[in-house]
C-alpha cells in the first residue's frame, strides 16, 4: 500500500537550495534546464518540523553521539569518569569498526543517525555494566556479542525496539555498514523538487553601508556583493511505502502491518498526515534574512493503492511557456498527463486533491480543503478513524 503526495509551489525571489559555488542548484529535464531543491534538503526541513509536531523518539545524527550524548548522560548518572570513557571506547569499536576519529577515540568519522531509543539503551547497558562488580569493560564486550552482536536484537531482548532508529530512521531510512547497528529502510521516498518552466535567475547586486563610516567619512559601501536568486513554480513529489512504515514504526513484519494494534495505527496515521502538512506548507530555503522564501503549495494530490507508484514528472516534460495563470497552467498540465496515463493503464488509484485552482482536467477527483482530503486520505489507508 502507498502513498503518493504530489505538489505544486511557486516561489518569489529565494535562493532555495544552492550548491558548491553558492549559485541555485539545477538540473537538465527534457528540453530546459530547470531550477531544483535537493530531497537531502527537503527531508531536512521537513525533519525539523516533524521534531515540533510530533511526540515521538527522535533521532540523533552526529559524530560526537557517544562523546556529547553517551558520556553526559553515564557520567550524570555516576560512573566514573577514566571508567566510562574506557567502556564507551570499547563500545564505539565494536558499532563503528574502524569509524573512529583517530585524534579523538570517542568521535566518529562522519555523521551516523543514532535513535533516541539507541541512546537510552546504550546508556543503560554501560550503567548496568559499570556496577556489575566484574570487569565492566569486558563485561560490556561480552554483553555485545549476545544475539549476534546485533544491537537491535539486544534492544528488542530488553523490550525497546519500538523506533529503535527514531522518527527519522523510520521514514527516511539509516543506511550503516556497521554489523552490530540495524540499517533501516526509507519508508519515504522523496524526488528532487524541479521548476516546471526553464530555470529564471539574475544576480542580485548588494552593498553594505557602514555606520560609522558614513558619519565621519565620505559615503560609500563598506562591502559589496552578490548573489543568484531565481523564481519558480516548482512540482515536487514524495511516496511513502505504508506497511514499511508501520513495520519500523512498530518493530514488526511489513507483511502484518494491518494486525497491529489500534495505537500504532494511530501514530502511523498521524505521522502521514503531519508529514503531508510539512510537505505542503514547510518551506527550504537559505537567505532566509534576506528572502522569506515562505510559501505553501497551491495544489496537493494524494494517491492511494497498491500499484507501482509513478511520477508524474513527465507532465513538465516539455518545459511549459508560463501564459495567463501559471499555477493553473501547471494544474491543467498535471491532469492531462495524469488523464493520459489512465487512458493506458488505467485507473488504479485512489485521489484526493486540495488546490488553489481549478481542477476540471483531473477527473472524477473532487477538489476539497487539505484536512479533508487528508482525512479521505487516511481512511483508504487505514479505515474510517
């Protein structure tokens, strides 16, 4: 079963995602090149929002996870100092296997995404090892080897699987090459956002005026300048795989994930349903200062079912000639492409559309406010709330 959010966002002057040189990431799509926001930092933004609206274990990714987070907490909790560090050392060999920063044995090479689960379990198992009398560096190794040194086994041993990787680790996935951490599979999948017309940019010029100079010296800038900022329409397109999601939500077989209990459907219902509102109302964006690059998208479509999802891309494929309304202009092209689509295949999903727009061209798809389609949404998904 998925679900597949489609959008529509137009953006004034910004500077949404940039690369290497500072300038508006792009990219070449049928026949014009296009303006594009990065999944990487779509996810991000969206993660930050999600840490607000939900009440659920969050994750941690960073290389100081054990250094800033492990230690603090063992050492609040009264082991010994020279000890703990010795224990989480120990530790950090056996999750990272070679990841450790050769100048400081308790920081990793790069980022790991560690949940918050993990953290409190990893801080209870060096407790427990560091008042267990014996050797607590040996004692903690041998603990490790248990069910196979595999940490999410230990973790469902002592009954604390559930988001064992935290929220993000459940929806956008935990790739590791470490035996003893479990790799997490993205439950949502999330495409790079693309204008729908040829990429628009100019280079904004800016000066800076020095105060003080300007009152006791000839005017003049006291800096000068530039950046690129462009304007589009942009489509963007996510799908989330629902029984995986579940499955990591709730530590069980994708396969049962409708036998699960009434309070984990719920979470996994709210968790979609906020993530829809973060896609289409949370907004990327560097120069925040300088550009407010806030907007929400005019148009949202949901589909539900269990066929192959597919972009729908392809509707921009030839980059339209913005005339009249664009936004309504990006609409109708949506449905047509859609309607062409159906023609073909046919009509396996389900749709629910909230748009700013009319929405004539997509058929049979009765346009309503975005909690109602969200609810419409979720009751395909899971049965009437």
């Amino acid at each position: 079963m998925f679900l597949q959010i489609h959008t529509l966002t137009s953006y004034a002057a910004a500077l949404l995602n940039r690369d290497d040189a500072g300038l508006a990431k792009r990219i070449p799509f049928g026949n014009a090149e296009r303006m594009r926001v990065s999944s990487q930092c779509l996810k991000k933004h969206w993660r930050d929002d999600l840490h607000r609206t939900l009440d659920l274990p969050n994750g941690i990714r960073s290389r100081m996870f054990f250094e800033r987070e492990v230690l603090r907490r063992v050492l609040e909790a009264g082991v010994e100092e020279q000890q703990a560090r010795k224990m989480i050392e120990a530790l950090l060999k056996r999750v990272v296997q070679g990841g450790q920063d050769k100048t400081n044995p308790l920081r990793l090479n790069q980022p790991v995404l560690f949940g918050k689960p993990e953290a409190d379990y990893l801080v209870s198992l060096i407790n427990e090892c560091a008042k267990s009398g014996d050797d607590p560096v040996k004692t903690l190794e041998d603990r490790l080897k248990g069910e196979k040194g595999n940490l999410r086994a230990l973790m469902k041993a002592a009954g604390q699987d559930d988001l064992y990787a935290g929220i993000e680790g459940a929806m956008f996935g935990r790739f590791v090459t470490s035996d003893i951490l479990a790799r997490s599979d993205a439950a949502v999948h999330v495409a790079h956002a693309f204008t729908v017309h040829p990429i628009s940019t100019e280079v904004d010029y800016f000066t800076v005026v020095d105060d003080l100079k300007e009152a006791y010296e000839d005017a003049g800038a006291a800096h000068a300048g530039d950046i690129e900022l462009g304007a589009g329409l942009f489509y963007g397109y996510v799908v989330v795989d629902v029984p995986l999601l579940v499955s990591n939500l709730a530590g069980c077989d994708a396969k049962d994930w409708k036998a699960q209990p009434a309070e984990t459907l719920k979470d996994a219902r709210d968790v979609l349903k906020r993530l829809v509102n973060a896609i289409a109302t949370v907004s990327p964006g560097a120069k925040l200062g300088s550009t407010a690059p806030y907007a929400r998208a005019a148009c949202v479509l949901l589909e539900t079912g269990n066929s192959q999802p597919r972009t729908l891309a392809n509707a921009y494929l030839k980059a339209l000639k913005l005339s009249g309304d664009p936004m309504q202009q990006a609409v109708n092209e949506l449905g047509r492409h859609l309607n062409a689509i159906d023609d073909m295949y046919g009509r396996n999903e389900q749709r629910f559309v909230s748009s700013t727009q009319g929405t004539d061209e997509l058929k049979d798809t009765p346009a309503a406010p975005l909690r109602d389609s969200l609810t419409k949404a979720m009751d395909s998904l899971f049965g009437a709330d």
